[in-house]
C-alpha cells in the first residue's frame, strides 16, 4: 500500500474477488499473524465493470472515500483495479486541461441555459469550445457552466457574453485589450455607419 500510495487492495482468490481491505482494518488487526482471510466476511465488495464509463468509477471512488476501484469483466471475474490518479488523468485529458486556452465561468438560471447559444456567441468570436460542465451554483438555483475555449485572448468572448447580458462570475486568461480586434471592430462600424 505504501509502494503504490493507496489505501486499499484488493482481495482474490485466483479470479475471483472477494473484497477490499483497508489500511485501517490492517492495522486495526489484535495480532500480527492474522490471516487475511479472516478479513473475507467484513471486506468491502466495490467494483466497476469493465465496460462501465469511467466517470461511474469516479462516482463509486468519490462516494465510498476509495484510492482505487476493483475492475471486473461480465462474467464477474476478476481483471485488475483503477486507481484515483488514472481517473483523475482521464479526468483531466477530457477537460482539455493540457490544452492552452482561458477558461470562463458563467452563471445563469436553469431555464436561460442553451449550449447551442452558448457555442454561437464562442464560435462567432472565432473560437470553439474544447470543454464544458455544468454544476449546481452553491448558494442559488442557478447553474453555474465553466468553459474551456482554445483561445488564450478570451476578451472579445467575454465582451460577447457581456453584451448578451450573460452573468460572468469569473474568467482565466490573457485578457490583454486586443489592438487589432478593436482596430478592426471600428472600422467595420465605420463601414457600416457610412452605408
């Protein structure tokens, strides 16, 4: 446990699984030479199968306070374990957290919210979305929607989402005035006033 930094292990019996046994209960144990199959009956049975998606594990691991998931096929046999660091690797890989790009956090209520509207106001900024999610603001019955756009220059989304009277609660990136947005911004007003 200590070797691969976890709390748990698995117990088998070739390919069968019989439980998780914890450090605690280890240490817990009135002698030294009690047999880990005397730990079989009060052992924790978690698991996740292998065709499950990832983010079930991350529930199951997340719920139970779990350093790592026992893995098993159909038939219930036994194929390894999934650790909190691979799911939070997955975890990260789907957020595009390795991707540069601002990130902005809007606020709204549940019946304002539209991811079609969302992506145009990105998109005609010539930017796409590379991540979204969503979750229950902490104090109201808002949502709240974090998103991770391949821009770093985030201003001109940000202007956008202001001007469409979208609540921004926060936002990470290189926000620097862009003088060649607004030079071209101005003269496309220009263009348009004159005609």
């Amino acid at each position: 446990m200590d070797e691969f930094r976890v709390s748990q292990l698995p117990i088998t019996d070739g390919e069968e699984y019989l439980g998780l046994i914890g450090d605690a209960e280890l240490m817990d144990a009135d002698d030294q030479a009690t047999m880990i199959s005397n730990f079989i009956n009060t052992a924790n049975r978690p698991f996740i199968l292998g065709t499950e998606h990832y983010y079930n594990a991350l529930q199951v691991l997340f719920e139970q306070n779990l350093s790592l998931l026992p893995v098993m096929a159909e038939n219930h046999s036994y194929l390894g374990v999934i650790t909190r660091e691979k799911i939070l690797n997955e975890l990260a890989e789907s957020l595009s957290v390795q991707n540069p790009g601002g990130v902005i956090i809007l606020e709204m209520n549940q019946n304002d919210y539209s991811l079609s509207e969302i992506s145009r106001i990105v998109e005609s900024n010539d930017a796409k979305i590379l991540s979204l999610f969503i979750k229950p603001a902490s104090i109201s019955s808002k949502l709240q929607i974090t998103l991770k756009v391949n821009r770093i220059n985030i201003e001109a989304i940000i202007q956008s989402f202001e001007r469409f009277n979208y609540e921004i609660v926060g936002y990470f990136g290189d926000n620097k005035k862009d003088d060649d947005l607004l030079i071209e911004r101005y003269e496309s007003l220009l263009t348009y006033l004159k005609y």
